[in-house]
C-alpha cells in the first residue's frame, strides 16, 4: 500500500517537472511573448466577431422595420387606389391625394398616427370639396382600420402614399414617400409635404371605371 502511494507521488513530481520544463523551455527560448500574442489575438477576434454580430443584428431590425412600413404603405396605395377607382374621391386635372402615417398622435384625429393632404383643385370626397382639415373625411371615407397605424423606422418621421392625376386627365401617378425631416406644425396636426425625401417607389395607373 505505502509502496503503491510512493509510486504515485513519484509520477506526479515527474509530472509536475515536466510540465514545469516545458514552461521554462518555452520562456527561455522567447516564445512567451508569441503565446500571449496568440491569445491575444484570439480576444480581440472574439470581441469583432461578438462586434459583427451585434451590427447584423442591427441591420436585421432595421430592415424588418423598413419592411413593416413599407407593407403598410402598399396597404395604404390599395385602399387610395380603389376609392379613386370607385369614386370615392375625385380629382381635377394635376391634383393630389395623399395618406400618411406620422410617428406622432395626430390631435386632429383622434390621436392616431394618421394624417392626408390634397394639392391642386376639384378635389372632392364623396361629392364634397376637400378642404382644410378634410382629411378627416376622406379617411373615413377610404375606409380601413387605422388604430394600429404606426412608424416603426428610427428617424423616419412619416410616411405614405400619394396619387396624381397628370395635366391630361389620362393617368395618374401613385408615389411611395417618407420623411427624414421633422417638419411638423407645432401640435403635430400636420407637416410639409416637399420636405419629404425623393419617392421609393412611383406606379402609373390608369383607373378602373
């Protein structure tokens, strides 16, 4: 038993020896500072990779955003283009409607995040004259369910659609917007439109009648 026991410290002291002679072979012969190198630079690789993968998830979200927005926005070209179609709403030669989602309560509508506006002339909703603040009734008029309408794209302030009827009457061109600029009126009832950034998407469109 005791024989057995000696044995056994005997092998770790060799052991122990060895590993110790390597240490110091390594050391001496300078190769210490290639070994902290080594796992130095096997941290700073670990620290990008764990860098990159935080930045594509960023990236991911961010487009998942921008996707979101822009379904709803091709949500919002349908509901405009059939009530166009439809009659709904009317418009005179080189006129516009358009539909938003803002990022901010609209007060002017029951605090959702919805806004329009019309140019031109001869606009009308339902037979009626779209007038200031008449976005309110060409969006009940549209029809839809607004109340989870929302921006989801950080720094992007707004976004929609607009239809234009051309100088001839003969088509119309259907624009796919967004806004970078805040360029609301103070209680957030509105915005200016030519601040928004060049269309993402144009389709011309002939309607139905």
């Amino acid at each position: 038993m005791w024989k057995k026991k000696g044995q056994n410290i005997i092998e770790y002291a060799l052991m122990l020896a060895l590993v110790v002679g390597i240490g110091s072979f390594i050391y001496t012969q300078g190769y210490g500072d290639n070994i902290s190198a080594v796992f130095n630079n096997a941290g700073n690789l670990l620290e990008e990779v764990n860098k990159t993968q935080e930045e594509a998830k960023k990236e991911a979200e961010k487009a998942a955003a921008r996707e979101a927005d822009r379904n709803y926005a091709d949500h919002l070209g349908e509901l405009l283009k059939k009530a166009v179609s439809n009659g709904t709403i009317t418009m005179g030669n080189g006129s516009s409607v358009s539909i938003f989602v803002q990022n901010q309560p609209n007060p002017n509508y029951g605090g959702l995040h919805m806004n329009g506006a019309y140019t031109g002339s001869d606009v009308k909703v339902k037979g009626e004259k779209y007038l200031n603040g008449g976005f309110a009734k060409m969006l009940d008029a549209v029809g839809g369910d607004y109340s989870n309408a929302e921006v989801k794209q950080d720094g992007v302030y707004w976004y929609g659609v607009q239809i234009k009827r051309d100088s001839t009457g003969n088509s119309y061109t259907l624009s796919y917007m967004d806004s970078n600029t805040d360029s609301y009126n103070e209680d957030h009832s509105g915005f200016k439109i030519d601040k928004a950034n060049a269309p993402y998407k144009t389709v011309t469109w002939t309607p139905k009648q």
